[in-house]
C-alpha cells in the first residue's frame, strides 16, 4: 500500500439501507479493516421504510462534506420502496467514488483510462491475487465466467488492458467446460454453487472464485454453509484460492487501498 | 428507423479540429446523409492553431445552444497544439453525445443499460450488419480482434449483452490464427492490413471488417488503395462485408438513426 500524507487521514462514509444480515457482516469488516489502517469511517444507516429521495438527500449530503473523502453504498440496498440503484450508484460524486461502480468509472475502465479512475474493488482484488502468483499475465488466455455488472464485465476490461487475450461467457454460454478449459487464468463470478468441475480447468491454470453460494449442511449449527462457484475438492490441485476467504478480503483490502490513495481536498492541509 | 416527431427536426454539429483529408471526406459524407434524411446540420471547423480552451468554449456553446441536439468530434482531431482528446470527448453533454464515446455513455455500454445510453455508432453497425444475416447470434462464439478504445472494447461489450459468449483479441495475441478460427461471429478492427487470412476463419463465419488501411497500389491514379483487415479474396466465400463498403457507410447510419430518436428539449415544441 502506498504511504499516507502525514497529518492526513481520510475519511470514509458506508451508506446501508435496510438491515440485511449479509451487508451487516460485509460492512463490520469494513469497519474493522478501516480502522485498523487508520482511515477514518461513518456507517450511515437509513431505515427500510427509506424512500428513495431520502437516500439521494443523504448522498448529497456525502458529496458535500469535506471529511467525507469517498463513500460507498452497501449494496444491495434494502427498502420496501421501489429503487433505481443505477441512479444512485450514478449519484456519487466521481471524485468520492472508491467502489467505482458509477457508470463514469465503468467507462473510464471500459476504455481503458486506468490512471484516471477507482478500479471497483473486486476485479482489482482478483487482478491482484493472479498477480500474486507471479505468473506473467500478458499474452495468456483469461477465462471470465459471469456477466454481472460489478464483476465480470469489468474484469474482461482489467484483464484485456493488462495485455491478455480474455473470453466472457456466462450462465448460458454453450460448451462452457470447453470454454472454461481454455483459460490459463480463469475468473469466475457467476452465482451458482460449485458450477465448474475440476476436470474443466487446464491443468496449472490460476483460478480465481468470486462465488459465495450457501448451501444446505445439516452438520453446522447454522445447517449451512458457503461455497464457491469453482466444486474446490476437485480443482484444488490449481492454483486456486479457497472460498471463504480469498476473492471477499482482497476486496475489503482494495476498497482500503483506494481509499487511502485518496488525497486531501484543495485548501483542506 | 423511427417515425420522427412531426414538426421537429432535430439539429446536429459536427465540430471539426485542423483540415485532414480523411476527417474532410468523413464530413463530406455525414453532411449528405443528414441532408437526406432530413437533419438540419452545422459544420464547424476550427483551424490547426486553435487550442484546447478555444475547442471547450466551441463546445460549452454547442452543450447549451438549444436548436443542437447533438453533436460529434471528429476525430482524430488535429492541432498544433497539445490535445486532451480524452477530456474533450468527456466534455460533450451527455444528452448531446450522439457518437456515445464519452467516458459516461461507454460506462453505461460496460454496464448493459443500453436504453439510457448512446450506443458507438460504429460498434452500432456492425451489430446490424451482423443481424441482418438472420443469424441467431445469442450462445454463439464472437471473436473481437483490436482493443482499441472506441471499437473494439466496445464491441466485446455489445456483444456480450446481446448473449454470445466473446473473446477480445489483440494485435499481440499468442496463436491469433486459432482464437480467430474459434468465431461464429468475427469482428476485426485492429487496424493491420490484411492480417487476417482466409484458412483463419471457421467456415460459415459472419466476417465484419472495420479496417481502412491504405496500401501501394501503382495501377491507381492516387498510387493507393484502400483495404481491410481481412485479406478479402481469401475470405470472400465466408459471410463477408467488404471494405470499402461496409462498416463506414453503416457507422454513418447509425449516427443519423441515433440523432434522429433524439427528442426535442422541454418547452421546445
């Protein structure tokens, strides 16, 4: 991680709708990863009965106020009111918009500007962890599994303008093990536990699973229990990361690292 | 195309930097087609010396005259003077940005919200080019070669929302030959000319070439002529547009259609 300016902390806002019992889990590690990098946090947290110009209110409110350095949202938001999340999304200030994930930062990605833009938290956390193996990335085939709008689609954009050949298929791609088996880095963020068998992956192939999937396992407590989207017992002779506990901490750690590369505002030291 | 709004006519402008002759002829052929189709149009051509802050102002009085709806940049543009291209395409109002190549319209593409945003004319033809075969193109494999900022990476994202599984290639591709040979759709535009042979292509393809490259050619007058990134004779039995003749005139169609939906503003009608 790169080095603070002494004297300046930033200050970090997480805005939550609603009460789910994920997003609680997700933004207390926040939290905890915040503080304990010494970035200033302020959990905002409305109601289920918001309404969506509450939310916008509340945002303007982030946007204008200059300890606020950059702000997510905790998605999904949880209201019994109707949302347009897009616009929400789209609502953050540019400047402010760690998570990248407003159409401004998409487009800046999708063409390629990466200097000039937050890369969301979760293709940057996997684009790091194949880095991690030190295996050169360029000219290799990547694998991209999922066209969702937060991860898939934008890790087709990191990867590609880190020089690799990428393929996108998703849920209904036709032959996908033949697909899969092309890839020697192969992403996968497609929502269904355990999709990809190990006999799809290229031998030595770097795998990457986004999938937090909960399954029914009447031997916890909790008579369940998460997987990915990779079946891990047979792929672990890869180079896989486990879920739980790759693809979700690389990006809490991200989201800290984009935060922390942001600088004071004009007038502000 | 739509049924436009009687009564109104919607206006667009094209601002032009420097006098190329390529830029000229590019003019020269939206000028009639806007005329035929009934789009009032203003050309504005600043000379080679103009500096960016003269291109903004041109453009802040684009952004808020009313009788313009739209307007386009012909790129590249060409000055004495060091450009941001990046950040005058960016300038452009987003309701005005009829090309759709801001960094806000593209994040909208990466994102699939197609209905809110301006879809890249070019990357717009070549879509129609490819459904006007009747091919079903939804769980088929296309193939994008060229990762440039206003094709290529735009291409792989239309395409992948409209359901094919696609691989984006590059210029510096390892085995290109055989991740071409994978498409049932095969887009180029990497700018090589006649990189691509004809024993690349899997037979029954539907060929789409972006490329305009000049080459030698003593027999004409203008001691050149003008051919794609597919070598053509070799290709010409797959479903082939050949260039010239294809994605230039369709990229031109494209943008009158995307002007043509535009509305008249509030209070205008």
């Amino acid at each position: 991680m790169k080095e603070q300016v002494p004297g300046f902390s930033p200050g970090l806002a997480i805005l939550q709708v609603g009460n789910r019992d994920d997003s609680n889990l997700y933004i207390s590690v926040k939290l905890k990863a915040a503080e304990e990098v010494g970035i200033k946090v302020k959990h905002i947290k409305l109601p289920y009965m918001a309404t969506e110009s509450e939310v916008l209110e509340c945002m303007t409110s982030l946007n204008e106020d200059l300890t606020v350095h950059g702000f997510i949202e905790q998605l999904p938001l949880n209201s019994e009111n109707p949302f347009n999340t897009e616009a929400l999304v789209n609502a953050i200030a540019p400047e402010k918009d760690v998570d990248g994930l407003s159409s401004i930062n998409a487009g800046k990605l999708a063409k390629g500007d990466l200097n000039d833009c937050f890369i969301p938290c979760t293709p940057k956390g996997c684009l790091e962890l194949i880095k991690e193996t030190g295996v050169k990335i360029a000219r290799r085939h990547a694998v991209v599994v999922g066209d969702s709008k937060i991860v898939g689609a934008l890790m087709h954009d990191l990867l590609l303008w880190n020089h690799t050949t990428v393929t996108t298929c998703h849920s209904r791609t036709a032959n996908l093990n033949e697909e899969v088996n092309k890839g020697d880095i192969l992403v996968v963020a497609v929502g269904q536990p355990e999709m990809v068998k190990g006999d799809w992956i290229k031998p030595g192939a770097i795998v990457i699973d986004c999938g937090i999937n909960y399954v029914p396992d009447n031997t916890k407590a909790s008579v369940r229990r998460v997987v990915g989207d990779v079946l891990y017992n047979e792929a672990k002779e890869s180079f896989i990361i486990p879920i739980p506990g790759g693809a979700g901490p690389m990006t809490v750690a991200m989201l800290m690292e984009s935060h922390r590369e942001r600088k004071a505002f004009p007038g502000e030291m």
